[in-house]
C-alpha cells in the first residue's frame, strides 16, 4: 500500500542511504547496493541522499544503485557545504543552480524526483532560495521539493512560492519537537512528512549498550544525546522499549518504528540501514498495527520530554 507526500506516491516506508557512506562506521558498496536493491523488491521506493553525504560518494553510491530502473523514487538534498574545518549553509540561486548540475550527473539521471533544501540559511530569503528551486521544476530538472528542518513560518513562506511536497525532519519517539507546531502546519498545507532517523540514529533499537560501542569517528560519539551520563539516562528508556518489545515478540527497533508509522497516512520514515537483515525487519515494522494502548505503553517506555542531551550539538539551524 503507498503512501502520499503531497501528490508523491510513495511506498510506506523509504530508505535512507546516508549510512552507507559514512557517520555510523565503514560499510560496504556491494552489500549497499543489495540493500537499495532488495528495498525496491519489498515496495520501498522512496530512496534519501544527499550531496552533503560523503560528500558526493554516495550520491555516486545509489547512482550506481539505481542504474537502469525506474521503480524508485529518488530525493537528494544540497544547501550544507562541507569545507576545511566546518561547514556552512546556502541557498542562493547561484548554488542552487550548481548543486543541481552536480547532483544529477553524480546519480546519473536526467531529473530527481524530490529535491530538499537541506537546512535554511540564514542569510538568503527562503523566497529566493524556493524560487530557484522552482526554476529547476520548471526545466524539468527536478519534479518535487522539500526542506529538511524548516520552521512552520519557513514553511509557510517557502509553499508560497510554490508548493512544498515534503519536510524532512528528525522525528522518532525520542526527537518530538516537530509536533507542536511544525507538524500541524505542514498538515494544514498538504506537505507530506519525512521523518528522518526515525530508530534515534541506531540507539532505539536497543543495539548499543554503551558510547564505547560508536566505533572510532563514529558521529553519534560527538553528540549530546550519545555521550556520557546522557546516554546511560537515555539507555534506560530504551531497555524498557526492548522489555515491551521482547513481550510482542517484536524487536525495539520495530516497536520504534511502527510508532512513527502511525503517525498519519501523511508520514514516511526513512531508516537507514546498510545491512539487508536491517532493512528486512524495518520493513516489517511498517505492517505492525499497534492500538491505542500499544501507543500508550510505548510513549510511557521512552518519553521525549525525559530524554537528556540535545540531538546536535549546535542545533541553530534546526526548525529556523
Ligand atoms: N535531513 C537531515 O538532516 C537528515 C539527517 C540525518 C539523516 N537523514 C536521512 O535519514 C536517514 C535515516 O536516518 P539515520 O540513518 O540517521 O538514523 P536511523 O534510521 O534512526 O538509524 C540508523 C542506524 O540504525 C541502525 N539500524 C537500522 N536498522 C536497524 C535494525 N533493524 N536493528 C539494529 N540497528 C539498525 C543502522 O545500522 P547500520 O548502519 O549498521 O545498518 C544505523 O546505525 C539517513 O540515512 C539519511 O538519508 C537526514
């Protein structure tokens, strides 16, 4: 069964290929590219990259992926430049214009079918930012549009210019900011929810016992919410998902994940997974049907309001 992000059919559930390039420890391009492939055999069409992942290589990861089918549905991301010592945020139409060209010869295709602004900066109107991006809808370049991590006001501004098919935002039983007033202004304009990191980036499917087992540059060691006293605090929480979990005889991963599928026929996750048995059971979780009580019981398991330590450690540019 699909779902709809604005007038985007997609399956119920995407794949996000962010992992399989880098931030969670090494993988292996055969083994991902099995992955892309056996997605699209279990209905997952929607497919999640980003120039900004690599940078490039993966990109060049799920061209390779992808050549010669069509049965994808395929969105990558520009606007964070990785540079020596750091990164910054653009959205004039002149990297606009460039960050297309570079994007489509790296997935080899001839249009991308939903093109995100993958955080607003803060110096450039979203107006200018938005109308360059409809420009490339206009030549055929790209058919949909997104933002990742725009505020309800952004969003209201930007589906001015022209209509906003999908956010893309964290949004997973631990990382609700989203819901008081983002959600329901996406919902009152049409546009679709992405929600990314959907298992807490790994940590909600009870996998990780301590920060010793993030390997070595692995990005979650950096980040609040993974490091220290926070993580034991929020390692607690997960321990009792797993306890709910292993009474349904469900894992914590797919508890988590079944909790962000039922958030509205308007919602799609995108784990992300570099391993087929992941990615097999992920998928599973999207045909769990959980009650009213299961939902309850879950929330009270992990509550967002309980969970210590920030998700970025700089989050200035999350929901601007
Ligand atoms: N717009 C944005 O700013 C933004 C930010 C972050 C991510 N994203 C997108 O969202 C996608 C998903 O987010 P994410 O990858 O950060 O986080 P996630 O989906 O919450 O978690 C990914 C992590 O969970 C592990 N995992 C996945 N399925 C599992 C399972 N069934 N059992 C145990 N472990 C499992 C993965 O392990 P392996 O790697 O070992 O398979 C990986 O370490 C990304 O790939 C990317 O496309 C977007």
């Amino acid at each position: 069964m699909s779902r709809s992000l604005g007038s985007l059919e997609v399956g119920p559930q995407g794949l996000g290929c962010m992992g399989m390039s880098e931030f969670y420890g090494a993988g292996d391009e055969r083994e991902s590219i099995a992955v892309i492939h056996r997605a699209l055999e279990l209905g997952v069409t929607l497919i999640d990259t980003a120039d900004m992942y690599g940078p490039h290589v993966n990109e060049e990861l799920v061209g390779r992926a992808l050549a010669g089918r069509s049965d994808y549905v395929l969105a990558t991301k520009f606007g964070i430049v990785r540079e020596e010592g750091g990164r910054s945020i653009r959205g004039d139409r002149a990297y606009v214009r460039s960050s297309v060209e570079g994007s489509l010869k790296r997935l080899g295709v001839d249009a991308i079918d939903l093109y995100y602004l993958h955080r607003v900066p803060a110096d450039t109107p979203i107006e200018e930012t938005v109308g360059a991006m409809a420009e490339l809808v206009t030549e055929g370049k790209v058919r949909f549009l997104g933002l990742s991590e725009a505020g309800a006001d952004t969003l209201r501004r930007a589906h001015a210019v022209h209509p906003i098919t999908a956010l893309q935002s964290e949004w997973s039983l631990w990382s609700r900011d989203i819901e008081a007033e983002i959600v329901p202004t996406a919902r009152e304009l049409g546009i679709g929810i992405v929600p990314y990191s959907p298992l807490g980036r790994g940590v909600l499917t009870g996998r990780f016992a301590s920060s010793a087992d993030f390997g070595k540059g692995d990005f979650r060691a950096a980040n609040p919410r993974f490091s220290g006293e926070n993580l034991d605090a929020n390692l607690k929480m997960v321990a009792e998902l797993k306890a709910l979990a292993d009474e349904r005889g469900v894992t914590a991963g797919q508890l988590a994940l079944a909790w962000v599928q039922h958030r509205g026929s308007d919602v799609v996750p995108i784990p992300g997974t570099k391993r087929i048995k992941y990615l097999e059971e992920n998928v599973a979780a999207a045909s769990l049907e959980l009650s009213s009580d299961d939902l309850a019981a879950i929330e009270a398991a992990v509550p967002a309001s309980a969970v210590a330590g920030d998700r970025y450690p700089d989050m200035s540019s999350i929901g601007r």
